[in-house]
C-alpha cells in the first residue's frame, strides 16, 4: 500500500518492526525511483509490541495493510496485542484525519475482533471486497484471498474527515 502511496503523496513514512522488511521497502523504494524520483521518504520501526517505537507526528492519513497475524493459540486475536495496535492508530492520527486498513481474515474471529477493538476508538466503515475490486480482479488466479478480505475506513467520532488536499 506504501509503494502505491507514494505514486500520489508528497511524503509516505513506511514502517515495520521487523529489520529484514524495513530493508526490503527500502530497496524497492530505490527500484521506484526512475518513476518516482529519488526516495525521500522515511522508513521507520514503529510497532505496537511492548517497547517498540511509536511516531512522534501525527498523520492524516494512516493505512495498514496485512499486519495483524501471527501464531495465536485460540480462534481469538490476542486482545492485549489487539488494544495496542488499535492505540497506535489513535495516536498516530492527526485531527480529521483517517485509517484505513486492509484485512485478511486469519482466523474465524479475526475481524469481528478488530472491528469491535476499532469501534471503542472509531467511528469503523467496513467495506468488503465486492465493494472495493471488480468481480474480473478478484475472479483471477491467485487473488481468492480478496474474498476474505475488508477494507475498514475509521474516524473519530465528531470529526469530519479533512486530509490535506496536497496529499
């Protein structure tokens, strides 16, 4: 999502907390570069693990792509992990501004879970796949995983969505 991002925003801060895939964005970040102009974006290790680094700014627009998964013991995302994660949206996000999040079900109460985390904080629109990807997309072999998949667009309550119109 970082890399398309990029193509239409003045500046893009990539984030990862795992070293090997900071470096992969950085690498393809420099393979965009005949198209996009030199790499000036950040690639930054923010996470919602206990110590991890969080952004001292504030962004008005905020996307998180595939990033709640792991080995869970139960059906559940471990809501410890779940409440972090949903924190960091918050504090991450500017006055007006918006998360979105693309999400892959992973385990039969993924998003029902993350959905009823993001609600304590936001006000959460679900879209699902057939509301985002045309039926000839999706029907293509190796997208049957955007059948499982959501977009959830979240605000906070009482504000009006107001993203820079220089994004």
């Amino acid at each position: 999502c970082g890399l398309v991002a990029r193509r239409m925003a003045r500046r893009v801060v990539f984030s990862d907390r795992e070293p090997k895939m900071r470096e992969l964005t950085r690498r393809n970040l420099q393979l965009q570069s005949p198209e996009c102009g030199p790499p000036t974006d950040e690639v930054a290790a923010y996470g919602w693990a206990e110590g991890d680094v969080w952004p001292t700014e504030r962004f008005g627009l905020v996307i998180a792509s595939d990033v709640l998964y792991g080995p869970h013991s139960s059906v559940r995302t471990c809501q410890k992990e779940l409440e972090r994660f949903v924190h960091l949206l918050e504090h991450s996000l500017a006055p007006g501004g918006m998360v979105i999040i693309g999400h892959v079900e992973r385990n039969c109460m993924a998003r029902a879970d993350l959905h009823e985390a993001l609600q304590r904080r936001f006000v959460v629109q679900l879209l699902r796949a057939d509301d985002c990807v045309s039926p000839e997309l999706s029907s293509q072999p190796g997208n049957f995983g955007m059948k499982c998949s959501v977009v959830l667009l979240c605000t906070r309550a009482g504000e009006a969505v107001a993203l820079d119109a220089d994004l």
